[in-house]
C-alpha cells in the first residue's frame, strides 16, 4: 500500500516541528525570528506530511528588491534513512503548492539560489527553473563575482571556470520561474 502524502499551509500547532525540520535540514534561525516570518507571511509556507509526522518543508517570502517577485527561501524532504521519500515527487508536489499560492497573491515570479548540487540545480531544472545567473562566493559567503548565464549547461561550464578563477568555495545558481 503506498503512503499517502499530505501538503498543506502550516498550523500553529506545527511550528515547534517545522521549526526543527528547518534548522536541520536548511537554514537555522531563532524561533523568535521563524514566528515572526510565519506572522508576516503564513500563507507561503508549506508542510508535507504522512499521517501526523512532518516529512517536508517549503517556503518564501516577498522580495524587497522586486515587487513582482517571491522568493523561495528553503525547500527540503527527510533523508531519514528507512523512509525512503527522496525523490518519490514530494518535493515537486510542494513546489506546485507554493507557486500556487504565490500566484494566487498576484505574484508572476519566482526566484532562488540554489544549492550547490547537482540533484538539486536538475530538481529545479525539472520543476521550469531556468538559471538566470552564477554567484561566486567565499568562505564567509562573500560574493566574488554575478555572471549572468544562458542556460543551464553553458552555466555549469561556467559554474567550473568561475571556481577556479576565484578559488570560490562555492558557485551557485540563481534560478527564476515565471508563473
């Protein structure tokens, strides 16, 4: 029988564990600072659960440089070993929820910076993100150089010459979706 997954808007109930699931699988904040975010844009952040265990996070929040934009800030599923959720379509399913959402509040984009992966560049890829530009950047995540890019593959050319050029500990790319 096949598990089934739900994706849905975060509860309030569910905060201390999305919380966690954020810290450990993306990006570590306050709870402080992850409540004041829900407070402010509650709406663009989603879970993914099998029966009550919280399975996966995705969320975002409006752009401060482009008003027409939002950004998606954090995107992860469990790598708990024995599950075996990774790359089942989870992760797809909870990117469709939040473009949904985001283009129900009258937004027509969709940018983010990518992991420096590549199962996570072709997840994009795969979901209609075309690469607009590479980042090269430090060891204290300083930026050494923006280079705008055509597409995905001349981009992962470039993504090589760019880390060698800067003895960058990471070039990652910037990614957008119009809706």
């Amino acid at each position: 029988m096949e598990t089934e997954v739900v994706i849905r808007r975060i509860h309030p109930e569910d905060y201390e564990r999305a919380h966690a699931f954020q810290c450990e699988y993306l990006d570590p904040e306050s709870f402080e600072n992850f409540n004041e975010r829900l407070a402010n844009h509650h709406d663009l952040y989603f879970a993914a659960y099998v029966a009550d265990e919280l399975i996966g996070v995705c969320y975002g929040n409006p752009s401060r440089r482009n008003e027409t934009l939002i950004n998606l800030q954090g995107i992860a599923v469990t790598h708990e070993e024995g599950k075996q959720l990774l790359r089942t379509g989870i992760g797809s399913r909870l990117i469709a929820q939040f473009e949904d959402a985001v283009r129900s509040k009258g937004y027509r984009s969709i940018g983010l910076g990518s992991a420096e992966d590549l199962k996570v560049e072709r997840f994009y890829v795969k979901n209609g993100y075309l690469p607009i530009e590479l980042v090269a950047k430090g060891p204290q995540h300083q930026e050494y150089e923006r280079v705008p890019v055509a597409d995905y593959e001349a981009g992962k050319e470039l993504q090589q010459e760019l880390r060698r050029r800067h003895d960058a500990s990471e070039v990652i790319f910037i990614f957008e979706k119009t809706l």
